[in-house]
C-alpha cells in the first residue's frame, strides 16, 4: 500500500468531516440552502461542487508527493515534467479557491486574514508566475509587469527554479515544501470553516452540537500530528498518541 503525506491526510479528513456535517444537516428532505443558512438557494451548488473539488485536488497533490515532478515513469520526459508542474500548481490553485469559497459562503469571519495569508505561499505565487499570468504577472507594490519561465535543466525531483524576465533574476523552489505549506494553511482554513458552521447550523440543537464538538476536537488531533484509534464501541472513548518529537526534528 502507497504511504500517504500525514498532512496531506488531514486536509482529505477535514474534507471528509465536512461533506458529512453537510449531510448531516441537510437530509433527504431538500431544502439545503436554507438548512445550511446559506445566502441564495444557488449557492447549494457552489457548496457540493466546492466539496468535489477539494476531494478531486488531494489525489493530484498526493501523487505529486509520491513521484514528484518526474513522474511514475522510467523515461526522463521533459514534457512530463511540465504537464505534472503545471497539474500540481493549479491542483493547489484550485483546491485554495474551493476551501475560500466554502469559507465565504458559511458566512464565517475572519476572511481578509485567510486571503491575505493565501496570497502569501510560495505555490500560489508560483501558479500566478507559471501557470496562468508568465506574460503579464503584477506586481503591485512595484507597479510593474514581469514575465516568468522555468528554467528547464533545473526542472526534477521537487525543484524548480524559475527565472524573471530572461535573468533579471532567478529563485529555486522546493515545491514539497510549498505543498507542506499550502496544507498548513488549508487545515487552518477547513478548521475554521468546520467550527464556524456545525455551531451555526446546528444552534441550540444539545446533541448535535456535542457530536460535531467531539469531530473538530478528533480533527484537531489529527491536525496536530497525532495518531487516533477510535473506538470500536459508539460511545467509547478514542485513543489518542502523541508522537515524541526527536530534538531537533521538523514539526
């Protein structure tokens, strides 16, 4: 069986969590968008969508993670190693959007914060650079345009430098750790979004409230790096294992 990135595993869990509060609350019985509070009925659609995408997403990050950007493959494929570079920077893009969108449309707080800390990570810089603006990318603080590639012979394993207008300057990326990154905030993001919303749709409702505490305080475990078993018993506790942390080791 294929090892799976543990943060990577959080964010498919909180994604998980989510999907089933979602269903929790709304049933068979219809009525959705006014069950989740949502602001139109249209915007049902964006939730289940949003949802999808978020699933759809991990896989392509997963993969990433397993065989880099030079793929599962014998072969030294350069146009591979494009195809999967450009999969991985709008696989994040987009999983980015969907969890933003979520966020938005739960009417939760805090929203200026998250966009201003998405905006910060090294792979959505990158999928603007890369993917999607090489010809016109802003800079606003500046008030200039550049143009952006990838420096080709530099372009394996998790690597890639990227060069600004032709030489002007050059900087090397190691995209595991913008991925690592970008799971650091999407956990941030879902955990917000996930507390916001079972308190919101479940309001005054005793029991609910509880079991949807009980599944944040699991998935903060979870977020934290810690093992959970749970239990085989409905109403048994779960077990819970913090790792030791060696001295000098990464979080």
């Amino acid at each position: 069986m294929r090892s799976r990135d543990p943060r990577l595993s959080a964010v498919e869990s909180y994604s998980d969590a989510f999907r089933d509060l979602v269903n929790d609350r709304v049933g068979w019985k219809g009525e959705p968008a006014r069950k989740l509070r949502l602001n139109t009925d249209e915007d049902w659609s964006f939730v289940c969508v949003a949802m999808d995408i978020l699933g759809d997403a991990s896989l392509a990050l997963h993969n990433f993670l397993e065989f880099g950007i030079d793929g599962p493959t014998k072969y030294d494929d350069t146009g591979e190693k494009y195809l999967r570079l450009y999969g991985l920077l709008s696989a994040a893009y987009i999983q980015q959007q969907a969890a933003l969108k979520l966020h938005n449309l739960m009417n939760c707080t805090r929203q200026k914060e998250f966009k201003r800390r998405v905006d910060q990570l090294a792979i959505r810089a990158l999928r603007h650079q890369l993917a999607s603006h090489s010809l016109d990318c802003k800079d606003f603080s500046a008030n200039s345009v550049s143009a952006f590639v990838p420096v080709r012979i530099d372009l394996g394993g998790f690597n890639c430098t990227v060069t600004e207008n032709r030489g002007d300057r050059s900087a090397s990326y190691n995209l595991r750790n913008a991925v690592r990154d970008h799971c650091e905030f999407m956990l941030d993001l879902l955990d917000a979004t996930y507390e916001k919303s079972y308190k919101t749709i479940f309001k005054n409702q005793a029991a609910k409230l509880e079991k949807h505490s009980s599944k944040l305080e699991e998935l903060r475990h979870v977020k934290a790096g810690h093992l959970v078993f749970k239990s085989q018993h409905p109403d048994g506790p779960n077990i819970v294992i913090v790792p030791m942390k060696v001295s000098g080791e990464d979080t």
